[in-house]
C-alpha cells in the first residue's frame, strides 16, 4: 500500500511538472469592468494552478462548515435518544396494576 501511495505521488508531481514546462506563455488576468488588466503578466500554468488552489481552500471551508452542522445535528440527536431512553426506563419500572393483570389473562 505505501508503494502505491509514493508511486502515485511520483506520477502526479511528474504530470504537474511536465504540465508547468508545456504552458510557460505569460498571460494577463482581465475582469469585465475594471480598466486594466488584474494580473500584469505571468506563466499560464501558475494561474491554472493559483485556480486549483482557490477551488480546493472554497471547498474544503464547505467541507469544515458542513462537518460542523453534522456534529451539531449528532450532538442533538444523541440528546433526544438519551431523553427517549429515559422514558422507557422509567416506563418500564412502573408498577402493574391489578387492572392490567386481569387485561393480560383475559388475551390469553
């Protein structure tokens, strides 16, 4: 398994490495309203790259936001189990009365 994972992150840096030696061509960044240019000039692969990494940091903060309102739905969800189980315990232990011993025997 460990040779699996390094062979994997060997492939993967050769595939970055050789894609960053293909797209050197500088280029410049422009947004619809704004008079210049955002970015003067820079290698193409950096700002595909500089895409990637804003991608996965949006969502990993989704990813950290979405465990956090899980747990909390956990966390309440254990309470009401916790609260239901109570009740039967306390259900459970309640004295039966000569009234539902005659309701018993009389299904039988």
């Amino acid at each position: 398994m460990k040779f699996m994972k390094t062979a994997s992150i060997v492939i993967l840096f050769i595939l970055v490495i050789t894609f960053a030696l293909k797209n050197q061509a500088p280029v410049s960044l422009q947004y619809y309203f704004l008079d210049g240019p955002l970015i003067r000039e820079m290698p193409l692969y950096l700002l595909i790259f500089f895409s990637i990494l804003v991608g996965l940091l949006i969502a990993g903060a989704a990813g950290v936001f979405t465990g956090f309102r899980l747990k909390y739905e956990i966390r309440a969800y254990k309470k009401t189990i916790h609260a239901l189980e109570e009740e039967l315990n306390s259900l459970r232990n309640l004295p039966i009365t000569e009234s539902e011993k005659q309701d018993e025997e009389g299904k039988e």
